[in-house]
C-alpha cells in the first residue's frame, strides 16, 4: 500500500525541526521509521506532515552521563546493541535492544523513535521504566527532562507536546540483578507478555496499555490484560507470574 499525501520536510539542525514542529498543524517526527512507515503503508497514521530528522548533525551519539547512558534521538538500535560501553554500564539495554525485532530492523530503527512510539508490546519503555530513567525533549520554548514514570499516557501516546522533539532518552546504570523475559509466539514477534527486572524493581510490557510497574510478590495483581487472537487475558496473566518467578530466581 502506498502512504497517503504529506508535506516532507528534512531539517538539518534540531532547532530547525524544533520550529517546524512548533509551527505546523499534525505533523510526525521521521527517525527510523520502523514503526512510521507501516502505519502510513496502512494508512492508520494520516498526518498532514513528516519532518525527517535524519539530516541533524551530532544527534546520534551514545555516551556516558550521570551515572548511566545516554542515548540521542538519531542512535540506532544496532548501534545501542553492539557498544561496549553500553554493554558495561547497563547491560540490561544491551539485553532488551536485542530482543527488538530483527537485526534489519534495528539497523535503521531508533531507541527514541521506541520509545516515543510508545507501543505497549515493546521492551524499551519497560527497561527505562524499570530503571528510573528519563528522556530529554526539546521545543523553541527550551528544554525539559521527562521521567519514565511520567512518559507513558496510553497505547501510542506519550506526555510530549506536539512542538516537543524526543532528542535524549537516559538509561541509569544497573550492572547486576537485572532480568528481561517474553515470550511471543515467533522470534522476533511483539511479545504477548514480558518483564523487566532491575534490582527489586519490576516492569511489565505487553499486558497493559503502557507499560507499568508491578509488584514482585504478586505482579498480575490488577492487571486487566486485553485478550486477543494471540492469547487470552487469562494466559497473559500466567505468563506474567511465571517469566516473574524466573527474572527473580535468575
């Protein structure tokens, strides 16, 4: 299927994107386009404008900061997957990053674009939920730093603005006591349900509208899963009880 008409623009600077999403009516920010792309394919995103930031210069860094990594909007997945650094300050993200999709699609997709998609089903904003981390966004009004636990707003949506660019996510360290469990049906398939430990933290993906944080002692306490052809609401719910007991016995 074909995308229907838009409006392309490609920035080369952030401040520029930053204008162009603070001035046009229903626009999209164009990273990796993993998730983008299909929906306009489909047809189930119609906006009247994309704003490609793939010509930003200097917003695909990944590095050390405050304790943990911070990774900018044009990293890639791939890229998140085989840093060294990455691997020995929080290697829970090399973990999860690996779990995401296939390697083809990690080679163009982005951690930002993850996790301001804000799918349900996916590992990343239920790692940086797990973790306590954060992201940074960017506006022509400045810049704000968005915790974890303040992200998340529903299924697809986030707490950003529609002016607001996802330019940094930050990921805390954690080099031991750290878990990430799925199970879908395919390798590579969103997960029907999944779990993140990080210390005695724990966050659920896959069973929620957003991810959440649950309980260790009794994590499908008032989890309402939705049922679908995959898997009934009933089976979620096992499946969060017992990949719960491995991350915490691993």
């Amino acid at each position: 299927m074909k995308p229907p008409p838009f409006e392309y623009h490609a920035p080369t600077t952030a401040d520029d994107a930053c204008t162009l999403l603070g001035s046009l009516e229903d626009a999209k920010v164009l990273a990796g386009g993993q998730s983008l792309i299909p929906l306009l394919n489909f047809r189930l995103a119609r906006p009247q404008h994309l704003v490609d930031i793939n010509r930003v210069a200097n917003l695909d860094r990944i590095y050390e900061r405050d304790g943990g990594v911070a990774v900018q909007a044009l990293a890639r997945q791939a890229a998140v997957e085989d840093s060294e650094m990455v691997a020995r300050v929080c290697p829970l993200l090399s973990a999860a990053t690996r779990l995401v999709a296939h390697r083809v699609i990690r080679n163009r997709g982005t951690v930002c674009g993850s996790l301001a998609h804000a799918d349900a089903a996916s590992e990343l904003p239920a790692v940086l939920l797990a973790l306590g981390g954060a992201v940074v966004v960017r506006s022509s009004r400045g810049e704000r730093t968005i915790p974890a636990g303040e992200l998340f707003a529903g299924v697809f949506e986030t707490t950003l603005a529609p002016d607001e660019l996802m330019v940094e996510a930050w990921f805390p360290a954690i080099r031991e006591s750290f878990s990430i469990l799925e199970e879908s049906r395919r390798h590579g398939d969103f997960a029907l349900a999944g779990v993140v430990r990080a210390g005695a933290k724990l966050a659920l993906f896959g069973v929620a509208p957003t991810p959440v944080l649950a309980d260790p002692r009794d994590p499908a306490r008032g989890l309402l899963p939705s049922g679908d052809l995959e898997a009934t609401p009933e089976f979620r719910m096992h499946l969060v009880r017992v990949l719960t007991e491995r991350a915490f016995a691993a």
